[in-house]
C-alpha cells in the first residue's frame, strides 16, 4: 500500500511528534503544579496571586488534552473487547476497521466543533491572565485530530493486514 521510504518517514515523524507531546505535557504539568502551588502559598500568606486559578484551570484543561494524546498515540484508552473476541478472525478485522472509522469520525467532529470553539473565543481575553479564550478549546482541535489520524492509522494497518492474509493480530494464520 506504502512504500517502504514513505512508511520510514511516516514512523519518524510519528515519533517527533510522540516526543514532542510528551515533552509538552511534562512543562505544563510542571507548570499547573507551580500555578496551584503558588495559589496555595499565596492564599496561606494573606496575599492571594490573581492569576493562579484562571492559569490552573487553563494549564489543567491542557494537561487533560495531551494525555488524551498520549493515552491515543499508545492505544492505553480502555477497550472492552468481549464480544468482539468472540467473532471469527475475518470478522474480527472488519469490525475493528469500522470501529475505527467511528472513532476518526468522532475525532473529525470533535476538531470541527473545536475549530469554531476557537474562532468564536480569539477576540475574548481571559480574566485574569493576558491570553485569548481560545487556547481553551484548542486542546479540543489538537486530541480531535489526534484521535482522527491515529483512528484511520490503525484502520488502514488492518486493511493491509487482512490484504496480507495474516490474522488480525498481525500472526500468519497456522
């Protein structure tokens, strides 16, 4: 279906970008701790910081989008798969590819209603932090199409391997 230099490339960006996520999520984990960290001592001294909830329920909704990447990238999400097990090989492969196709659809969906989340908060400013509104439902367009490209992934991955005549496990059948 792909050649082998396209895959190569495919799997190197795949995992820059893996890193990358990973990268992102620890600096604003790190960050949320210090926001709320500093809200705390703050409050505790008499002296609350202004800015500390707004800037930890942003870097919070965050934290929870680049999870949802990760845990998508890593297949980590729970699947409950008992009577999907129960069907025969053939029948196993083509219901994960439409499952699939399910979830890239929910992903797709969830980018566009993401997208017009963000169009309709870039001029709102955030009340007490100097950022728009719309790095609040950015996270909604990035974990929408993460779930979309990883979704269709595993779905063509699937294609080639009943194509192949392997077993949807990715085993030649004995």
């Amino acid at each position: 279906m792909f050649r082998p230099a396209v895959m190569t490339l495919i799997g190197t960006f795949a995992r820059a970008f893996d890193r990358a996520v990973r990268v992102l999520a620890a600096i604003t984990l790190t960050a949320l701790t210090l926001a709320v960290l500093l809200g705390v001592i703050s409050r505790a001294l008499g002296d609350p910081v202004a800015w500390s909830d707004e800037a930890s329920r942003i870097l919070m909704i965050w934290v929870a989008a680049l999870g949802w990447v990760l845990a998508t990238r890593s297949r980590a999400h729970i699947r409950i798969r008992f009577f999907h097990d129960l069907l025969p090989p053939l029948c196993w492969g083509l219901s994960e590819i439409m499952i699939n196709a399910a979830i890239a659809l929910f992903g797709l969906l969830l980018s566009a209603y993401g997208l017009e989340l963000v169009h309709r908060n870039l001029d709102v400013e955030a009340t007490s932090v100097p950022l728009s509104m719309a790095w609040l439902y950015l996270p909604l367009l990035l974990g929408g199409l993460s779930t979309a490209l990883q979704a269709s992934a595993e779905s063509a991955e699937m294609v080639m391997r009943l194509r192949a005549g392997l077993h949807p496990s990715g085993e030649r059948p004995s």
